[in-house]
C-alpha cells in the first residue's frame, strides 16, 4: 500500500537502508577464562520490513462471519442456547441407522 506522500515513503525507505540490526552487548568468557564483552547482532528481516502492512490474511471461515449455516434443520441460531438444546435431543434420539443433523 502506497503512501499518497512521498516524501514519508523516501524516510521509511532510509530508515529501512540505515537500520540493519540491532547490536546487543554481552559478556563472555574467553578462552583464558577472561570475562570479555562483546556484541551479539540480531538482524532485522528487511523483506518482512518493506511488506509491513501488506500481507494478505488468510479467509474466515464463513460460519464465524455469519455465512453459511449448514445445520439440516435449523432450530434458532448458531452457538445459541436454544440451538444447543436441539441438537442434544436430536442427538439423544438419534439411532445407529439414522443421519447427522449437519451436511457433509
């Protein structure tokens, strides 16, 4: 998604050029058995940097939104007490030979 200012996206760009890591600063021991600081360099993903904001997301499941409701008879609404009520007596009731209440 692009910036309608360009100005701001020539800084991100910059910033993105200037900022490769971060250096994080550690003691360790040394062979002789001398404490010694160092600097340990975490890098930054750059790819993961210029898509800030683009990434797609993956689909919802439909029933989640309110889409499709795939129950044979429908009894109230999904997740809903009366619904709940139902299917625990369509199940009790429910013999070997008999069919789910939900589609395949």
């Amino acid at each position: 998604m692009k910036n309608k200012f360009p100005i701001i996206e020539k800084a991100k760009r910059q910033a993105r050029l200037c900022f490769l890591g971060i250096a994080l600063p550690t003691v360790v021991k040394s062979i002789d058995g001398e404490m010694v600081q160092v600097e340990k360099v975490i890098k930054f993903n750059r790819t993961a940097l210029k898509n800030i904001g683009k990434r797609k997301t993956d689909s919802i499941d439909p029933r989640y939104v309110g889409g499709e409701d795939k129950m044979r008879f429908k009894v109230a609404k999904p997740g809903s007490a009366e619904r709940v009520e139902a299917l625990i007596a369509q199940y009790a009731s429910l013999a070997e030979d008999e069919m789910s209440p939900f589609e395949d």
